[in-house]
C-alpha cells in the first residue's frame, strides 16, 4: 500500500476519475491519504486574460475547489482520508509540483486513448507526467 496517492482530476470530465479513483483507493488502502488535484489552467496570455472578468482565475479557482470538496464527499466514504487541493498552471508541471510539496509516494491519474496528431501537436499530459515523475505513476484508461 502507498501512504499517500495524488489523484489528478477534471471535475468536468467523469472519464478523468471514474476508472482512476477506484485504483487510487485500492492504491491507498484505509490506512492511505488520498489527495484529489484540480487544476485551473494558466491562460498563458495577458491578451487572452484582458477579455475575461476581474479575478477570474482566482474565482475558478474557488469554484474548482467547491467541486472538488463535493466530489470528495459523494465518491469517498468516511473510512478514506482525502484532502483536496486547487493548483494553478501547467497540467503537468502542477501535477509534479503537488506531488512533490505533499510527498507523494504514488500518483494516479486517467490517459485518454491515443490520437496520434493530438499527442504530436501537444502531447500527452499523462505521458508528461510518466516521463519526469520521481515517484511511481499508475494511468489508467
């Protein structure tokens, strides 16, 4: 068993969690942390970011943070530790950075199916992750 799992999700896409959460559980055991990821991408762009309201990305954030906390209580019971937590930038990086700052010792996380010209254009985040992790990386499709 791991003591504690970093699990990377999209709130908005179930494909995201639904097969990783419950190989993160299984990963964890009832003695585990379970720690859920929620990510608000960095815009990359002050032109981008002159369009979109005051505060967005901090109001993102506190909106991911919400449905990380509800996702939290719907999917785990009470026998599991889970912490949430709301980072801010690139996918991988942030994936990598988390892990690090919590000491993670597993992460687990989806890999959607190959597209050959979407992994050519910008590769994938999972694979990302698998490449420059210091610790273990489960992915599950």
């Amino acid at each position: 068993m791991f003591e504690k799992v970093l699990l990377p999700v999209d709130v908005n896409h179930p494909e995201s969690w639904e097969n990783a959460l419950p190989a993160a559980m299984r990963c964890a055991g009832a003695d585990g942390e379970i720690h859920l990821l929620g990510i608000v991408h960095d815009l990359g762009s002050a032109m981008i970011s002159s369009f979109l309201p005051e505060n967005f990305e901090q109001t993102a954030m506190e909106n991911l943070k919400a449905k990380l906390e509800e996702l939290a209580s719907t999917q785990f019971s009470s026998d599991y530790k889970v912490e949430t937590h709301v980072g801010h930038g690139h996918v991988p990086e942030t994936i990598l950075r988390v892990a690090e700052q919590i000491r993670a010792d597993l992460i687990v996380m989806a890999s959607h199916p190959p597209n050959d010209l979407q992994t050519l254009l910008v590769g994938s985040n999972a694979g990302k992750v698998v490449r420059h992790s210091p610790i273990p990386v489960l992915t599950l499709r």
